[in-house]
C-alpha cells in the first residue's frame, strides 16, 4: 500500500470522464491507507499489515486530499452517482472537520492512545492469520507503537483534562501489557525477544511524562456544545440547513400529535379490555393506565427474554413471507444471544453488534438487554417492565425484520461500496423506524393494542430524544430536566429515561436520526403512494 498519488488522482479526474465506482473506489483506498485500523475493523483484512502514522504531514495531506474531494464534487461535470456523490461529500466534510476545525490530532490525548491500546490485541483477535505471521507483526507493530507515541508528542497541545486523565489510563495499561506479556500470546512468544520492545516501553514513558506535564495548566472540556457548534454539528450530521429551533419545535409538534393518538389507542384498548370500567377524565391518566397493563405483561427473566426473542424472531420472517412485504436474503446469518456483563453500561439496553461492512464471514449478532440476577427482585421487575413483550413485538420489527438487520445484510450486496462503507445514519435509522408502521398496518400483531401503543411510545421517544438533544445543549437543561420532561411528558419507560442522558453528551446528533430518519421515509412512502395511486405495491 504505497503512499497516495494525489496530484495525479486529481489531474485523472478532472481529464477523464470520471465513472462513480471509479472515484469511489479510490477514495476508499485512501481512507484505507490514512485509517488501517478502521479498515481492518470493516473487514479489510489485508489493512492488519498496516498501522497509522500521525505525523503532522501524512494529517495534512489527508485533510488537504478531504479538501480536494470537495470541490471536485462541487463541479457539475463530475460525473458520480448522485447518492454516492452525497455520502461522499458527508464523508469528505466530517474529515475536514475533524483534522480542520477540531483539529483532534492536536487536542485529544485519547485520539492516540485508543490507536496504542488497540495496537496490540488487534492482533491477537484476527484468526486469519498464521502464528509465524502473527509473531512477526507482534515486533512490527511495537515499531509502530513507538512512531504514534513520537507523533503525539509533536502534535498535542492543549488537551481538555478528562481526555488526559483517560488517555493515561489507556497509556498505563499498554505498558502493563508489554512488560508482562499480557494478553494471550502466542505460545512461543514474548515481547522480550522483539528488538523494539525498549525503544516502544521508552517511547511511551516519554508520552506519559508529558501527558503529565500537558495536565498541570488543563482544563475541564465542556460537554455542552452551545447552539453554534450545536447548529454546525447538526448540518454536517443531516447535510441540511436545519437549526435547532426548528429541530425542536418539529419535536416538540411530534410529541403532541403521538400523545393524541396514544390516548385514542389506550382508549380504545381500556373500552375493550374492561368495558364496564369508565375511563379517567384526565387524558395522561388513560394512557398510562394501558401502559400499566403493557409492563405487566413482561419477561420473567434472562432466558425467558432469550426463548421469547428467538421465537419472536422466527414470527416475523414468517409474517413478512406470507405477506409478500420483503423478499428476505435466503441465508440467514444472525445469531440473538443476551448481552454480556462485561458490556457495562450498553448491556442494560442492548445492541445489535453488525457484521463489518466487508467482512468475509458476515454474522450479525443481537445482544438482548440484561440485568444480573443477584440484584434486588424489584430492580428486576422494574427492569423488565421497560423490555416488556409488547414492546419487543413491536422492536423485533425495527432491529430485525425488515429493519437493521435486514437492511445492512442486503446493503452489502451493493455495487456502491460508499454506501456501505459510509452509510447516512439518518437513512438507517429512518429506514427501521418506517419498518415499524409498515408491517403493524399490513396487520403483524391485527388487533393487539398495546403492541401499537408500544409503537406510538417509541414514536414519542425519537421525539423526545431530538427535543431534549437540542434543550441540553442550546437551552442549559440539566439532567433532573431532561427525566422529568421524558418520564412526565415524553411518557419514555423509567430503563429508557436513565440512560438517555448519557446518550445526550456522547451522541447528540445520532439521537436526531431516527425522528429525522422517520419523518422523512414516512413523507417519501406517501408522496409514493399518491404519485403511484393504485398501482403502487408495497
């Protein structure tokens, strides 16, 4: 993988009648070469043999390139596939941004020591590679350990004092791996016998020494954006002129049209279910009234939650075929098994762990949401109350079929590596929410109420998420705020509350995708719908 042609990319470009694959199938090669730790992460095996260089010139040179990029895209004779050209330029913009106005390489300790933590068990979790081959890049990479640490050392400046303090947790633990050969190692092999295991050790008691120094004048980030960088933040997000005001009274106009339709649908299930009962005259007192009788009908534990899902899983592909709505991938390549303790924070609310975009053996894998068995019984009831079934009815649809899962295992048949390389978030979280509306009006789950109010909460949730967003970071909320509208307005399930916060300061614009996503997938399916009339055929 030799060093990038740019000038003669360029002049190629701009003197031949450019073809889409072509411009993006080089501008993939260069990430590669710029990112090889993220290349191999997607799936790019053969990137292992590679490692970053940070030096101030290689970062020029790529932001230079992301430059470039840009304006080529902005001619009108560039002759790229109008989607690929989009995600291209969004691509190209939250480079220039980073190396740019950020400037990470300059500002972030963890921006490097992330890469040198990484370094090493990167290696030993690739099963492609031979042991003699994994021993060799074992030294190599200690070369390559060395040359970050240098690099950080000439480029760090400032550097706000939580990201110290981290990157010298990720530091001090790299150095207690290489001088005691932690990790699974190969058999055969120890660090010791490596020449550059002194120089590595050094270098890195150098960058700790003056991480330290870096420390005495830091000073604490601020995790609150304001609403000018939120507002940017937000337009290189969506690749929009939205601002925040508009984000949040469009939320907030959400919230209340979903509650209206909530009391409507808790009305009807309550009318039904106890019909001899006269409803609440306070509309709030409806609806939660019905999303009561939603989290009593709930998992017991783990491997209830487990056995349900996997059963819930094998409804819905059945649903979807007999329904004709979506011509699944014949083999099916997903495996659902509970999250792990291990996870931490994230094993509370799960997550779908895609396969990498180019990776040969592409399994998917859903980690269900769990809590250990050891804490106190109401914790645990609690807690299942918020994954109750009805809800998953309804997410089985979002997460699987025809939602995430579905979409990304057919998205790496494209003949557009872009797309799959450099997906739009809004897209796939907008293309999951429409999935819910979708099968529940071709009648998956006919009749069960709480399975549609289940959907109209998690309608009020993506509302509640972008509202909030903007209210934290342009309008001072705390985060006894932001509960008390999301549990007492938004209605959000108390597991759901909890972590929102969280969410808020480390993804702001991810939570704007799927109310943005939804909105704008659900005004296409209608504007489809009435250019179509009766021939259109879902």
């Amino acid at each position: 993988m030799g060093k990038p042609h740019y000038l003669w990319f360029l002049f190629v470009l701009f003197c031949n009648n450019v073809q889409s694959q072509y411009l993006s199938d080089t501008y993939i090669q260069e990430w590669k070469h710029f990112y090889p730790s993220k290349a191999e992460r997607a799936g790019m095996h053969d990137a292992m043999f590679y490692f970053e260089q940070r030096e101030m010139e290689p970062i020029q040179k790529w932001l230079t390139y992301n430059q470039q990029i840009l304006e080529l895209l902005s001619q009108d004779n560039s002759q790229i596939d109008p989607v690929d050209s989009r995600l291209l330029k969004v691509q190209a913009q939250s480079e220039v941004d980073t190396y740019g106005a950020l400037a990470v390489h300059e500002h972030s300790l963890r921006y490097y020591s992330q890469l040198i933590l990484n370094a090493i068990s990167s290696i030993l979790k690739a099963d492609y590679l031979i042991e003699p081959e994994r021993s060799r890049l074992l030294c190599k990479r200690l070369s390559s350990i060395s040359g970050l640490a240098k690099a950080a050392i000439s480029n760090l400046s400032t550097v706000p004092k939580g990201d110290l303090e981290s990157g010298l947790e990720d530091l001090s633990k790299t150095l207690d791996d290489l001088k005691s050969d932690a990790g699974k190692l190969p058999l055969d092999f120890s660090f010791s016998q490596c020449p550059a295991l002194a120089m590595t050790t050094k270098s890195l008691e150098t960058l700790v020494s003056f991480a330290i120094k870096l420390s005495v004048n830091a000073e604490e980030a601020q995790p609150i954006l304001g609403t000018k960088e939120y507002e940017r933040q937000l337009q290189l997000y969506t690749d929009s002129d939205m601002t925040s005001q508009e984000l949040a009274d469009l939320a907030l106009t959400e919230i209340e049209v979903v509650k209206r339709l909530m009391v409507k649908v808790s009305s009807d299930y309550l009318n039904t279910t106890y019909p001899d009962t006269p409803l609440p005259n306070d509309t709030i007192d409806i609806i939660n009234l019905a999303l009561t009788d939603m989290e009593k009908d709930a998992p017991l534990n783990s491997t209830d939650y487990l056995e349900f899902w996997q059963q819930l899983a094998d409804n819905a592909i059945d649903f979807i075929v007999e329904n004709d709505i979506v011509t699944l991938p014949k083999t099916n390549t997903l495996r659902i098994q509970t999250a792990p303790e291990s996870a931490g924070p994230a094993a509370r609310i799960g997550w779908v762990a895609s396969a990498p975009p180019f990776a040969p053996n592409p399994m998917t894998t859903l980690n269900l949401p769990s809590i250990p068995e050891t804490l106190p019984k109401q914790e645990q009831i609690d807690f299942w109350a918020s994954f109750n079934k009805p809800f998953n009815r309804m997410i089985v649809i979002h997460e699987l079929y025809p939602g995430h899962y579905t979409q990304l295992k057919i998205s790496r048949e494209t003949a557009h590596p872009i797309r799959l390389l450099f997906p739009y978030g809004v897209y796939i979280e907008g293309w999951a929410t429409l999935t819910e509306r979708v099968l529940l009006d071709e009648g998956w789950e006919k009749g069960n109420h709480l399975t549609f109010l289940a959907h109209l909460r998690k309608r009020l949730e993506n509302a509640n998420r972008s509202y909030t967003s903007v209210q934290v970071h342009c309008n001072g909320w705390n985060e006894e705020q932001v509960m008390k509208f999301s549990i007492e307005t938004a209605l959000l399930a108390p597991q759901f509350a909890k972590s929102l916060w969280g969410r808020i300061m480390r993804s702001p614009m991810q939570l704007t995708s799927y109310f943005l996503g939804g909105a704008a997938f659900t005004k296409l399916l209608q504007s489809e719908k009435q250019r179509l009339g009766d021939k259109f055929y879902l």
